[in-house]
C-alpha cells in the first residue's frame, strides 16, 4: 500500500487544479492546431501563418516599423526580427530608408508581397472554413467578440 504524505496530496490537488482549468494551457494548445490548419493551406506558397499575419499588418497600415509591428501583434523582437528577415529575403516586404539605424526603418509591402497575398486567398478560405469546422459557430463568435473587445481588433 502506498502511502501518501499531505505535501504530495496538496501537490497532486495543484496539478489536478492546474490541468482542469488553465487557461493558457488551452489557448495554446488551441494556437497550434490553429496555426497548423493555416500552415497546411499555405505551405505549397513558402508562406506560413506566422508570416501571413505580419503581411496583412504591413499590407493594411504600412509603411510601419519594426517597434509598432511588435506592438500591434503581441510579439517578442526575435520572433518578429526572425519572420521579417524571411519576408525582406523573398522579396515579399522591403525597407525604406528614412535616414536612420536599420531598426527604425519603416517596412512595406511590395508589388511581389502583394501578388502573394492575392494567391494566397483561396488557400487561406479553406483555412477559415476548416477552422470554424474546428471550433463551430459558437467559437468563431467568442474568439472574434474577445479579439475585438480586449485587444480592438476588427469583429468582421
């Protein structure tokens, strides 16, 4: 028989509390599959979801700069420095130069990225649709109400 001290009891109780209700844990198991669904759609372009995020952002409000691309998107200057340099070197985005250190050089979308997000966009519909499959109706409307209402993201 195995015996169990109060210490390990309260420790198992924590990681029961911990693996029932985190809410990280299911938003990022959530992101991945999510980004995989995306990634497939895309891959046959050299695009992935990652990258199809910053386009779109670059795309819509560019030219922009690294420091307000971070900002926008939630993301660490490595995660973004990585993708971005992948984007200048297919052409998809380029620099302006503007006179200062590299890192301030606002970014846009060329003729090239912008051929590419035309392309792209019956691969990216198969996305969608396989997404909402995943997640239903109900989950669309939560996952767009909070985007919009916590972050000001468009609700469409």
């Amino acid at each position: 028989m195995k015996l169990e001290l109060p210490e390990m009891k309260q420790n198992k109780d924590h990681i029961e509390q911990i693996v029932c209700e985190c809410l990280l844990s299911r938003a990022r198991i959530l992101n991945r599959i999510l980004t995989g669904i995306y990634d497939d759609e895309l891959r046959s372009y050299g695009l992935k979801a990652t990258q199809l995020n910053l386009l779109v952002l670059i795309a819509r409000v560019g030219p922009v700069r690294r420091i307000d691309i971070g900002k926008r998107l939630h993301l660490d200057p490595s995660t973004l420095t990585r993708n971005l340099k992948i984007m200048l070197t297919n052409g998809w985005i380029e620099e302006l130069i503007d006179g200062e250190d590299g890192r301030g050089s606002p970014l846009q979308v060329t003729a090239k990225g912008r051929d590419l997000l035309s392309q792209i966009v019956p691969s990216w519909r198969k996305a969608q649709d396989r997404a909402r499959k995943l997640i239903g109706d109900e989950g669309e409307t939560l996952l767009k109400r909070l985007a919009a209402n916590k972050f000001g993201l468009p609700s469409g």
